[in-house]
C-alpha cells in the first residue's frame, strides 16, 4: 500500500467524523463544490474535494459532527498531503 508519510493513497471504507463543511462555491468544471474535512477514524485530519453536495439527493447529503464512510483516494491535483477524493469519482 503506497503512503504519502501522511495516509496511505488508497482509503477503502474510509470512517470519517465531519466537522468542517464550507459554504458552497461555483465551480466551472464541477458546477458546485464544498470543501469538507473531519477526523479519519477520530485520529487524523482529513479534507475531501471537491464535493458537489447540494446536487446530491438528500440520501447522500450528510451533516456536520456526523461519521460517514466512503472510499477515498488521495487527491494529486492538490499539494496538501491530508486532500482526498472520492474513489468513484463526485457522481459516487
């Protein structure tokens, strides 16, 4: 499993305690975004982007200071070692 000294590239099941979510920005490429961060496991921080939240049906949508479980890769396209995306890509 690669790691990048901060999380492994590759975060299967992910369990992940939200405490951030910020007001939603346009995006040209993705429509909408928020940026969402929280605790991995309760222990270490992590930030998911992008995240089109408001498109999402109201099944998926999560609070903040709730635990949600997803597959997360690390996110390349930013420089911060704690960014992840979603596996399957934003339709997930």
């Amino acid at each position: 499993m690669e790691t990048t000294g901060y999380l492994p590239e590759y975060l299967p099941k992910a369990k992940i305690l939200i405490t951030v979510k910020t007001y939603p920005l346009p995006s040209g490429e993705y429509d909408e975004l928020v940026c969402t961060a929280g605790l991995f496991e309760g222990k270490k921080w992590i930030r998911i982007y992008p995240v089109p939240f408001r498109s999402w049906e109201a099944y998926k949508q999560f609070d903040k200071f709730s635990w949600i479980e997803v597959d997360l890769v690390r996110n390349k396209k930013d420089f911060r070692p704690e960014t992840y995306r979603l596996a399957d890509g934003i339709d997930s």
